[in-house]
C-alpha cells in the first residue's frame, strides 16, 4: 500500500499526519510505529488522523510513536489544525474533536497557532515537584543545571516508577535569569523530545503555583518557544491556551 503523508512540527515536536476523512485507511498498530521510527520509517514523535466528526469541523486521532493510541498532544493539536487549515477544511477559528474532548483554535498566521486546553481541576504538590493532568499525565520537577540532566535516564526511572502504574511524563524545568527552560521524557516515545505541549501547560501551571509567575508564560523547549495563558481558580485554572508554532515540514509517500 501507498500512504500519502504529511510531516509537521510543533517547536520541535515532531508528527506524522495523514487525510483520513474518507476513513478508507486502517493501519496497524506496527505499521504506525514503522512509520514513526527514525531509521526505517519517516520518523516522528507521533502519528495523527484528521478524521471526520458530526458535530465539529473534524477529530484528531493521535498516536504514540509506539503505535498505540496516546492521550492528548498540545503541539499535536496545534499542528493538525494547521493541516485543516491547509486542505481548505477550516479557515481562522476551529472546533475539533480529540480523546480528551473538544478544543478550540485560532490561526493568528500560517505558522502562529492558539489552541484552548481543558481545564485543569486539581493538581498536587510535594516540595519542587508538581502533578496534574493537563490532558496527559505529568510530573513537573524544578531543577538547577537543566543542561547536565540525564533527561532519559533519570526520567525513565520516574516513569516506570511504582509511584505512576500507569506511567507519567517527566518535565525537568529551570528558572533562570527570569526564563523558564524545559527538557521532557515523553512516555510512549519512551525518549526526551523537543518540545511537549501538554508538558508546557503543566509547567507554566506549575511555575504559577509554585513561584506566582503571571501569564502569559512564556517557557523555552529544547525545539523552541511556547507560551501559556489561563485563569486561576480557587485550586484549578480554566480558560487555558496553549500558544505556538506549528510547521509544515514536507509530504510524501511511503510504502507499506
């Protein structure tokens, strides 16, 4: 079989997306990891199926690059947008579907897209470590000398850990000189990426909580720059954006 796809990138958090609004494509749990594997396939941190919904302009459908199907993806998101938006779906404003529920975007230009988040209803704190649920799990742990961290090895072990049966995402932030920089341990990439959407809402949260940092926050991945606004309330946040680039990389075919 001959697949058309398409590759596009969120601050460095990359994804392989295909057209599947006639739902005429069925692929394999294996034939999804094939395609997300850096040396024999195309080579992304995730998969996604624009897909046709009744209510909405259409449903996302993401993938891990380990082929199962994933929880929300915040740069995911903001990239299949700019994808709709491309193949005439939608124009400047969207409504989707996604597993987590629906979510709205703005398209401020081609590569500058806006995507509203859930709210976040509860989190947890204990010491320098912050965990909420922000669409995927994740622990937020602040540190100093982000650049000597293991981010694989030491997130690896906190993702497999008793304390998260079900496994979590490990975001090890620094603040410094009035910057908040991020590194991230993706679970189901089961690897650091350059950029985690979800991961950045929990941080910008988490910096909230924890240091009174106001929004917008701004925070710096390894893959680029993200920026985070929403409204505190009483112990949760609601009105929450997720804001950032979302870029067309190429398209092709693969064979399967």
């Amino acid at each position: 079989m001959k697949l058309h796809f398409y590759k596009y990138h969120g601050a460095g958090n990359d994804f392989v997306i295909i057209n599947n609004l006639e739902q005429k494509i069925n692929l394999t749990q294996e034939q999804i990891k094939f395609l997300c594997d850096r040396h024999f396939g195309i080579g992304a941190d995730g998969f996604m199926e624009l897909m046709p919904s009744d209510k909405y302009d259409f449903a996302m459908k993401y993938y891990n690059s380990d082929g199962a199907e994933g929880t929300m993806c915040g740069n995911g998101g903001r990239c299949i947008v700019a994808f709709a938006k491309e193949t005439g779906l939608i124009g400047t404003t969207t409504e989707f579907e996604a597993i987590d529920g629906i979510h709205k975007a703005i398209l401020h230009s081609s590569d500058d897209i806006e995507l509203k988040m859930n709210n976040v209803s509860d989190y947890k704190i204990n010491e320098n470590k912050f965990i909420a649920d922000t669409g995927s799990p994740h622990i937020v742990i602040f540190t100093e000398n982000l650049d000597d961290i293991d981010v694989v090895t030491e997130g690896r072990k906190i993702r497999y850990s008793d304390e998260f049966p079900e496994g979590i995402n490990v975001n090890f932030v620094e603040l410094k000189n009035g910057q908040i920089f991020m590194r991230t341990y993706e679970r189901g990439v089961e690897d650091e990426t350059l950029a985690c959407g979800t991961g950045t809402v929990a941080t910008a949260l988490a910096a909230n909580v924890l240091f009174g940092i106001t929004p917008p926050v701004n925070i710096t991945a390894r893959g680029g720059k993200l920026s985070v606004k929403f409204n505190k309330k009483d112990k949760g946040f609601s009105d929450i954006w997720l804001r950032g680039p979302a870029t067309f990389v190429f398209e092709g075919e693969i064979m399967l």
